[in-house]
C-alpha cells in the first residue's frame, strides 16, 4: 500500500508542469539564476519568467537581458537607462 502511494506521488509531482519551471531554473547558472531570483524578482513579467529558463544558451541569456532593460528604458533614445539605474 505505501509503495503504491509513493508511487502515484512521485508521477503526480513529476509530471507536474510546475516542477519542470522549477527545474528549469535550478539547472540555469548560478549568474542566471541569480538574476532572475534575486535582481528582477519584483519586475519581470510571469512570461519573461517562463521564456528565460528555457533559453538554451548564456550568449541568449545575455541577449534576453539587454532586451529586458531596453524594452523598460524610459528614453530609449539616450545611452543611460534610468529604469535601470534606479532598480
């Protein structure tokens, strides 16, 4: 009886689509993980928060991050980003 329920939670909390997003995360860098944990916790979007993990590369990490900021410039047209800076 107890090897059965064990079994039925371990697939339940397996398949859960929850764990794979955690999972995703904890397998980023630590630099990564970081970022999106601790730096921007309070500002990204749940989307930005699901799409990040799954980049499969730093170089597109790095990327996504330049976009992040830029897309949050409130003066796009100068080189400081206040948004940024404030943050």
């Amino acid at each position: 009886m107890k090897l059965k329920f064990l079994l039925l939670f371990s697939v339940a909390f397996f398949a859960n689509p929850l764990f794979s997003e955690i999972q995703d995360e904890i397998s980023l860098p630590e630099k990564y993980k970081k970022w999106i944990e601790e730096e921007v916790v309070y500002i990204i979007t749940e989307n930005e928060k699901k799409v990040f993990p799954k980049l499969e590369t730093n170089r597109k990490r790095d990327l996504f991050i330049v976009e992040f900021w830029k897309q949050r410039d409130p003066t796009p047209s100068t080189p400081r980003n206040e948004f940024r800076e404030e943050h």
